[in-house]
C-alpha cells in the first residue's frame, strides 16, 4: 500500500525517498506487500478520447475561470513496462494543449515519478511522485512555483472502469491542508 500524508510528503519534498537507516526511525515509502507496483500503469496503455478542463486562473482569488479542450492521449509503454509515455493533444475555443507525460518507474523506492512537457514550453514541469493505493487510485504529490510562489502539487489518477479514467490535479499553498483543482481530464477509451 502506498500512504501519503502531509509529513511524508515534506519528507519526500526534501528527497527523502529512500527508508531510513537509523534505529527506529520511520520509513519514508510505504511498501506494498504483494506486489512492487511497476505494473500499476499497464491498464491504461492504448487511444483514449479525453475531455479536459483546465482552470486559467488558478490560485488567483478569482471566480474560477474554466477552459474546456478534447482530443486525444495515447499511451506507449516504455522499457520493459517501467516507463511509459503520454501523448497529450486536445483543442478547443481558447486553442491547443499539446504535451508529453514521461513516467518513470523507481523498482528501490517502489514509486513512480510523473514528468510534464509542454510543446510551447519545451521543458519539464516539477515532478510529482507516488503509486496506486490499495483501491487503485494514484496518488502523486510534488513542488513547484506558481507566479513566483513555492506551491504544492497534488495529482490524482482514478480509473473509473476498464473504458474510462479520471485525471485531477491541484494546487495549495497551505502545506496540503486545503487543495484547488486546476486540471480536470476524463479519458475514454477508444
């Protein structure tokens, strides 16, 4: 079982990730038991329309400000199933989102880490890291700036059934007390 809380994710942020060596002391990861999670990804390889939702102000104070896109990701698995690759490209009335979604299996800490790219932007976002809990939801969380600002990351990941899944990230600036929705894609399979 993978467990986050907001004391492991501030350990993680510091790049704690492996088990600690001294007596005693806590383990940062949370390894699951019957299996090692390096397969937790293999459901989602294949063409899946997505619907995405993305808030253009997030963080601001304001009324939200929702931009709607659909297209498609394609999802290629990568190195043996320990890595795969999305493929993002949805349009809409305020243009294009095309990206790449790199994720990376680490067999030692029994995590993934997930790495954005943007075709505008042409470089990798902050990672998030995590797994799939025991009801298999995806639960990853990093660190990034926002406008200047260190803010946290938190990026869900929920397969609804075999034909659909559900994508949410979200922002806070209150060490994961409070959390605002600022992606929300839903995938269905093709």
């Amino acid at each position: 079982m993978v467990r986050f809380d907001v004391a492991i994710l501030m350990a993680a942020l510091l790049g704690a990730f492996a088990p600690s060596s001294a007596a005693g002391a806590p383990s940062v990861v949370h390894q699951a038991s019957a299996r090692d999670g390096q397969k937790d990804f293999d459901w989602e390889t294949g063409t899946w329309t997505t619907r995405v939702k993305v808030r253009r102000n997030p963080l601001s104070g304001a009324a939200p400000d929702w931009a709607e896109y659909e297209g498609t990701s394609v999802v290629k698995p990568l190195l043996n199933d320990r890595a795969n690759l999305v493929e993002l490209s949805v349009g809409g009335p305020r243009g294009k989102i095309e990206g790449a979604s790199l994720r990376l299996f680490n067999p030692k800490a029994r995590q993934w880490s997930l790495n954005y790219a943007s075709v505008s932007g042409g470089v990798l976002t902050a990672p998030v890291f995590g797994g799939f809990d025991e009801r298999g939801r995806g639960l990853f969380y990093g660190q990034d700036t926002l406008d200047g600002r260190t803010i946290l990351v938190r990026f869900v990941i929920t397969q609804v059934s075999a034909r659909e899944a559900r994508f949410e990230q979200a922002y806070s600036t209150k060490g994961g007390q409070s959390w605002e929705p600022n992606w929300i894609a839903v995938d269905t399979r093709r």
